[in-house]
C-alpha cells in the first residue's frame, strides 16, 4: 500500500482546496493508496472533515499555524514529525508558500509533489514579496509538479514541466441536485424569489462586496430578488455590517457550510462567480453539473471551468451595473440536457490520480532514494535549519 501524506492548511469543509482532496480521498481504492493529513491550524466553530477523514482509515496531525512568532515551533513540530514519520512514499503539498519547510524536513526517501492551486501571488505586497523566495525554493525542491488549472501552473512553475490534475465531483449528487430544490427554497422561506447562488470562503479573493453592489442594483428591476451566500471566513462581520449599511436583510442570507451543500443548486435561478483569481474555480463546475446559468469574472476564474454553455464571463471592470444586466438577461437561461464531462468526475479521475500515486511509488522505489533536500541552499537562505 502506497501511503501519502496531504499537507493542507486546514480541513474546512467550505475549502476548494479541502474539498479537492477529500473528493478524491472518498473515490480511490483505500487498500491500495492511504492518506494521512497534516494541517496547520482547524476550525473547532465550523464543520471539517477530521472525523470523515479519521473514520476512511486516515491519521490526522496538526502543527503550529505559519506566522513569523511560531516559526521556531514549526520548524521544531516538523523537524520531529518526520522523524517520527519517516514512511510515506508520497508527501503532497498543498501549500505552496509552505512546502519548502515541508520537502526539507520529510523523508529523503518519499516523493515530493508540489501542487499549485492559484494562479497569482499573494494579495497584500509583503506577503507576496515574502512568497517569492518560498515558491521559488518549493519549485526547485519538488520532484514532481502539479497544477489546478493551466495558470495556476504557469503562475507557480514557470518554464518546468506539471501535469493538471483536474478538480472532480460526485457527478449524479450534482445531477439530481434538482430535485431538492422546493425543499430548499421552503426552508429558507423563499418561494417565488429569484435566488443567486454563491458558495465559497468569505475571504476579499471571493469578492463578496461586488456581489452586494450587484444585488443592490438588481433590486430595482428585480425586487424578490436573493442573495443566498454559503461560507464562513474572517470577512463574516464585515459583511453583515456591509449588508446592514446597504439595506440589504431582506435580499441577502449569510448561511453556514454544510455536508449537503448541493441540494442548494436546486434552489439557484443563477450562481454568481466574480473572484479576483480562481485556481480552478470547482462550484462553477457543481453549478453546470445542476443545470444552473453560471455568470464568471473574466481572465480570473480559468477556461477550464467552462464545460457547457451555462456558463459565461464578463470582465470585474465593467461594474456592477453591467452584471446587474447581464444576470437579468440570463434570468430563464436554462439548459434541459445533462451536462457532463469525464474529465470532472470523480468516478474517473479518483482511478486516475490513483494509478499515478502507484506509478509515482513505484518509479520512486526502481530509482532509489529521492535526493536529499536537507542541504538545499536556497531553503538556508530563507531560514531553513536542521
């Protein structure tokens, strides 16, 4: 059995990222690959996959959150991690601007792979001052690339090659999401309205306060319109605030994460998908899969999301105003025929990223050992210690 150990921030169930693996974590044959996860910090207030996790045979291990104040913690909690951990065959690393400490404190014998999940730097100007000699030593210490999307590939890896492993869903829960939608809109008290969809962190990548400009101009010509937005993240206050300063309770719903999140494209007239930068952008997909008209930020949320013609772009610089309109021209755009694509479901890709784990231990095991970082300069030059 081929063991790999998932490096991700956290284990949110509202995270694409999370979501990614854990899809993939449900499809694959458990007696042939195994994952074990290492997070950096947990949301005890909200729902997370630990228990699903745990109870699908995984371990689950937690250490210090990256922050300037914990790094001797870190690098402390790492170095005895993997000493005490030395078996994986595969360490895969979901945190770009982490993976360095990662690769050189894991096993010289496991293969390392790199994945890229956004296709842009950080947002804040130190922060992505700061990622650039960490992304550039992850790249240089890797064995093996992989990449979300075309840009998110490009953004991390440059000129080296990556594969892209595609996002994939539970297709037929998507499918038949249809059927839940009376239930939904009776739950939330909103039949007869006109329901935008947004599913995602409440986090400024997101875009949030673009979507409440969108529904304040809608209003006018729309008035049962709804916003229903689904996440939890640190911009929650802020929003409601924003929501309270526009006018909005009526039109808008703050709903937490849940399990059964698309039982909710049921009840969408239309899903809204304005991000600054998307690495893939996974709803858009869930929402085509349900049938629903989907209306994405242009150059930002990647080609590869479209995969039927439910889904359209247009540009962030046109405005509100210009979203406002276009979502009232979308307003009984629906698509009877089913949508689907081999390259999104997970029945397929889980048997696919399965066998590249198997192919990756294997070819690990022909060569001998992976090379050991340990000594990498570059890494010494950010701060690595042993």
């Amino acid at each position: 059995m081929v063991k790999v150990l998932q490096v991700l921030t956290t284990l949110n169930v509202c995270g694409g990222i999370e979501n990614f693996v854990m899809n993939y974590y449900r499809a694959i044959d458990r007696s042939k690959v195994q994952f074990d996860f290492l997070i950096h910090k947990l949301n005890l207030h909200g729902d997370n996959f630990k228990a699903e996790a745990e109870a699908l045979g995984a371990a689950v291990y937690q250490t210090p959150p990256f922050t300037v104040r914990n790094l001797p913690s870190v690098f402390q909690t790492l170095d005895s991690f993997y000493r005490q951990n030395s078996d994986y065959d595969i360490v895969h690393c979901h945190i770009a601007n982490g993976a360095a400490f990662h690769f050189f404190y894991a096993p010289k014998t496991a293969v390392k792979i790199l994945h890229s999940h956004q296709p842009a730097a950080a947002d804040k100007r130190f922060n992505a001052a700061r990622d650039f000699l960490l992304l550039k030593a992850a790249d240089k210490m890797a064995d093996v690339r992989w990449a979300g999307s075309l840009a998110s590939g490009e953004f991390l890896f440059s000129r080296r090659p990556f594969a892209v492993i595609n996002d994939a869903i539970d297709a037929p829960k998507f499918q038949g999401a249809k059927k839940y939608g009376a239930e939904i809109r009776r739950e939330l008290n909103a039949d007869g309205r006109y329901i935008i969809g947004h599913i995602g962190r409440l986090a400024p990548v997101k875009n949030h306060k673009f979507l409440l400009a969108i529904v304040d101009k809608l209003r006018r010509t729309i008035p049962n319109v709804l916003l229903c937005l689904i996440g939890e993240g640190e911009l929650r206050d802020n929003l409601l605030s924003e929501i309270n300063t526009r006018g909005l309770a009526e039109n808008v719903r703050l709903l937490a994460p849940c399990r059964d999140v698309y039982k909710y494209y049921g009840a969408f007239d239309i899903f809204l998908l304005p991000s600054l930068f998307e690495g893939f952008g996974l709803v858009a997909v869930e929402a085509q899969y349900a049938g629903v008209p989907v209306l994405a930020s242009q150059d930002r949320v990647p080609p590869e999301a479209k995969i039927s013609d439910l889904l359209e772009y247009l540009p962030l610089e046109r405005g509100a105003d210009a979203w406002a309109e276009k979502i009232s021209a979308m307003r009984n755009k629906r698509i009877d025929s089913t949508v689907y694509s081999d390259k999104y479901d997970i029945r397929v890709q889980g048997k696919a990223l399965e066998q590249r784990y198997l192919e990756l231990s294997q070819k690990n095991e022909s060569k001998g050992s992976a090379p050991d970082q340990r000594h990498n300069p570059l890494l010494q030059s950010i701060g690595g210690h042993r």
